[in-house]
C-alpha cells in the first residue's frame, strides 16, 4: 500500500460517514433537503441561522431521525471494534461478538430485565443487564475453549456457537411464560433494529461505551503482540493473562452496550474487520480506528437500504445485515477449510 493509504482511507470514511449522516436524516416519509438539515444543526448548535424550516422539520430532524442514525453509528461502530478485539484475542479471523455468542448473552439479559420487571424498577439498570449477559457469556466461551492456558482456534468457533445456541434456547424458554405485550419488546431485541432510539437511551450508555471503546483501543499494541502466538507474547513481557481477560471484559461491555439500544445486530464485527484487515493487515493501530469508521457507516447505510426497500414499510437492519454478512461467512468457512484454521489466524 501507499505510503499515505491508511490517512487517506480514514478522511475518506470520515467523509463517507458525513454524506450518509446526511442522506440518513434527509430520507425518509418526509424528505428534508441537506441544505434544510445543516440549517437545523447550526441553529441546534447555538448559531443564528436566517431562513429556517418550519419547526416540524426541526422536530423531524432532532428527535426522530438523528437519535436513530446517532444510535446507527455508534453501534456499528462499537460492534465493529469489537469484532477486530476478539478476533486478534482468539486470532481468529471467524470470531466476532455474534458468532461466539456475545451478542446473545447480551440479548439473554435485555429478555430477563424485560420479564422479570427490572426496567420498570429502575430503567437505568437495563445496560447493566445487558452487559452482565454478554460478559457472562464471554467468559463462558474463554473457559470452554481454553485447554491448559492455550486457547484452541478451532474450538472458540465451536464454543461460541454451542453457547450461542444455548442461550437462545433460554431466550425462547422466556418467550413461552411471557405475556402478550412482552413479546413484541422481545421481538425487537432478538431481531435487531434502530427504530423508535431516543436520545435518552444514547446518553445514558454514552458514558460507558466511550470509555469501553478507548479501553480496546489502548490494547492495540497488545494484540498486535498476541498475534505472533501466546508463547511469543510471553517472551516480551506482557501479561497474556491479563490482557486477555481485560480485552475479553471490554468487547463484552460495548457488545452489551450496542444491545442494550439496537438488540442483537448480526456479522457487523465479522464483515468490517475481515474487509479492512485484507487492504491494511494486522496492525491493530490501523485496524481498529478503520473497523469503528466503517461500521458507523456500514450500518447506517444498512438502516437507510432498510427504509428505502418497501417504504412506508421497514426492513430491520438486523435482517439486513444478516442477508449481507450470512453469504461472506459461508465464503470465509469455505476459504479458511481450503488455508486451514491454524494458518487462517496470520491471515
């Protein structure tokens, strides 16, 4: 690659990332000019601007579709980078917080606050249980695969699908005692969608999930240095141990957080890293900012082709990435058999 590929790659995703912020907001039943929107932001942001649009565009923008293509954006971003986190800590190019399972502990725990009443109890204990699920279900995975301190490439996949398999079945199990009302919010968490987001919900997660978010990216060196083989790793000094579980708890908070306001969102941390890491390599310094850029976009891109399809009608972004990343993971599968797994992971 070019000397400046990788900062001329993140102006242009930072660039692509403002066109479809755009476009997100501007289409939609009522279509809102890009010139209207800007008008909007600016007054929003404290300027004075002249000529502004009736006040029920103003209500449009910044409280219907902003909060929606906001949550768009930091979910993709978030389940991305997480993505590109488990799969150098298992390295393995298959791993990813759907895959092992991650997303459904998270989901696992949205049913059971549900159910169980703890939202109305107290709504700020609602991320709490999505993140306990996905850590317990992260941890779950580590202990399964692991075999004498050596976590097996092979058997993090086979871990990851038994677990998520699992606690979808305790997911259905909840949904057989539930009542009416109950299942329609179940639906949205197990499908995964971006409609009604408030900005409530975003600011409440906020203070976690940028936080989570610089943890995984502080790791970087790290798991550019898990890449050459644990044994390696050691030799430099670094606490494997350590990094991993610590790696491990942070995907598995953003995991919980990004359910927590979109519900199980498939193959965003498969797709984007795996994409990335082809053009870029390894080199978690590059891959990481990359992996968040491109799942912002991607998924708010995937939450536009959702309205567009059949409007007045919606496709959920969960099924849309699914169509999307469910033919590129039987691609990979049959790639990594023809490589092997073992060689898959410097890949």
């Amino acid at each position: 690659m070019k000397k400046h590929a990788f900062s001329n790659t993140v102006i242009g995703l930072a660039i692509a990332l403002a066109v479809v912020f755009i476009s997100a907001v501007a289409i939609g039943a009522v279509r809102i000019s890009p010139g209207a929107i800007i008008k909007i932001l600016l007054h929003s942001a404290g300027i004075l601007v002249r000529n502004m649009p009736a006040e029920k565009y103003t209500a449009i923008v910044m409280f219907v579709r902003m909060p929606r293509v906001v949550a768009a954006m930091l979910v993709g971003a978030s389940l991305a980078t997480a993505g590109a986190a488990t799969q150098g800590l298992f390295r393995n190019p298959m791993a990813s917080p759907d895959i092992l399972g991650i997303s459904a502990g998270g989901s696992l725990g949205a049913v059971i606050a549900i159910h169980t009443g703890l939202m109305l109890v107290n709504v700020n204990l609602f991320p709490l249980a999505t993140i306990a699920g996905s850590l317990i279900a992260s941890f779950s995975i580590y202990a399964i695969a692991s075999y004498r301190g050596v976590t097996s490439l092979l058997f993090v996949v086979i871990a990851g699908m038994a677990i998520s398999s699992f606690l979808n079945g305790l997911i259905s199990a909840v949904l057989l005692f539930s009542k009416e009302y109950e299942i329609s919010q179940f639906i949205f968490w197990t499908m995964g969608g971006l409609d009604g987001r408030r900005w409530d919900q975003i600011l409440l997660i906020l203070p976690f999930l940028l936080p989570a978010l610089g943890g995984l990216f502080f790791f970087s060196r790290e798991l550019n240095i898990l890449m050459l083989g644990e044994e390696n790793a050691l030799s430099t000094g670094i606490n494997v141990e350590l990094v991993k579980k610590s790696v491990l708890s942070l995907a598995g908070i953003v995991t919980g957080l990004s359910v927590a306001i979109s519900g199980t969102i498939g193959f965003v941390g498969l797709l984007i890293p795996h994409f990335f890491r082809l053009l870029f390599g390894s080199d978690y310094r590059k891959l990481m900012p990359l992996s968040a850029l491109g799942g912002a976009v991607f998924l708010v891109l995937c939450d536009l082709l959702g309205r567009s399809i059949i409007p007045p009608f919606e496709i959920r972004v969960g099924i849309i990435t699914s169509v999307i990343g469910a033919p590129y993971l039987i691609f990979l599968i049959i790639r990594y058999q023809r490589l092997g797994i073992e060689n898959a992971a410097n890949i």
